[in-house]
C-alpha cells in the first residue's frame, strides 16, 4: 500500500449491498420477478434500484392503482427467504473486525430485517449502529442516513469515511460531508474524483492517536 490515498476518520461508515455484501443475485431475481409479474422492463428498473429503498423504486414504476406497500412487502420476503450467493465482498471481514465496533456503522437502504440476514449469511459482525430504510425518512440520495449515523456514534459526519458502490449511495455520502470511497467498478458521475478500492481487500485501517488512517489503493 504504498501509494495508497490516506485518509483520516473518527469513524467509518459503510453501505451494505455491493459495499461490504455481495447480494447481487438476490437482488437482480427479486426485481426480475417483479418486473415478469407485471409486464415490466427488468432492464430499466435495475439501471435505478441499486442504493435506493425498495419502496422508492416501486414508487418509481408503478402504474395507477398498484399496491406499493405490498409489492415492497413480497419483495423484501422474498429476498430474505432467498440466501443462495449472499457472501462478503472480499476482505470485509478482515476489516470490520479489526475496527472498535463503536467506530464503525451501516447505512443501508435495506430494511433491518434484511440487512440483520444478509449480515449473519455472509459471515460478518452485526454493528452497534445500523441505520436501515426503517430509520429514515428520505432514502438515499439524501444524506440522512449517514448524518444520522455518524451522530449516533457521537461524530460529526465530516470527521467519518463512507464506503459507497452506487451514484444513490456515493450522493448521499458525499452530501453528508464524509470522505467517501468508491467500493468495485461503478462510474457515475457521483465517482468523479473519489478515491477507489477495487473490493475491501485494497482498504487497511491503522490507528493514528485517537482516529484512524484509512488507506486505500
């Protein structure tokens, strides 16, 4: 890691699905299933859905008089039920266990219930602070989640490093002011700039007095 991009942080802030659990199957049935149900173009809904609540999505495509609580309700059943290829993204592991677990949270556009399974699946310890699409009230790209998250474990978020892989995701990060990585290949506008890891494995975290030296590359 010596040409590594160093960044210090009081605490770290990590996104869940793509970010630190690969949930891709999952996902791409779940949506699959929903667009063959009604006539939709999986395509289109996968080219948006990636970082954002699932309600926010189905909100997005359905036409007049759809259900959308309940389609957000069969979908999160579904995905929950459905563990086949829910792993870490290599080195997740390895680095959420080498943090004091009062450093580090999750912000997920998940609900708790998913997030708690995909968690437990994959191997990886459960956080303190888990702030869900339970929690807030607007989804990213709004940055809420992450201020509500670096708050909770006593930071301002401009003294915390997120990890993002989606331009909802990677919005929101940088709208709450925290440092933000790009975790895998996504090319968004929203990425422009931003330091990048390829997976976990390529992040290291050393402490420096009271923070930490986050190092990337």
């Amino acid at each position: 890691m010596d040409a590594a991009v160093v960044l210090p942080a009081e605490v770290l802030l990590f996104d869940m699905d793509g970010t630190i659990v690969d949930s891709t199957e999952s996902v791409v049935g779940a949506w699959t299933r929903f667009a063959d149900r009604h006539g939709m173009d999986a395509g289109a809904i996968l080219a948006v859905a990636h970082g954002r609540p699932t309600v926010e999505v189905i909100a997005m495509f359905a036409p007049a008089g759809m259900d959308v609580a309940a389609e957000a309700a069969r979908i999160e059943s579904e995905e929950v039920d459905r563990t086949v290829g829910i792993a870490e993204v290599p080195g997740a592991a390895k680095l959420l266990e080498s943090l004091d677990p009062g450093r580090w949270a999750v912000v997920t556009s998940a609900t708790r219930e998913l997030t708690v399974k995909r968690l437990a699946v994959a191997g990886l310890p459960q956080p303190r602070v888990l702030v869900s699409a339970n929690e807030v009230t607007e989804g990213k790209p709004s940055p809420q989640g992450y201020r509500m998250a670096a708050e909770a474990l006593g930071f301002d978020p401009a003294s915390a490093v997120a990890f993002e892989d989606a331009e909802a995701g990677l919005l929101a990060a940088r709208a709450s002011g925290a440092s933000t990585v790009v975790v895998g290949g996504h090319a968004g506008d929203a990425a422009a700039g931003l330091p990048r890891a390829a997976d976990l494995r390529s992040v290291g975290v050393r402490a420096s007095g009271s923070r930490y030296d986050v190092l990337v590359g």
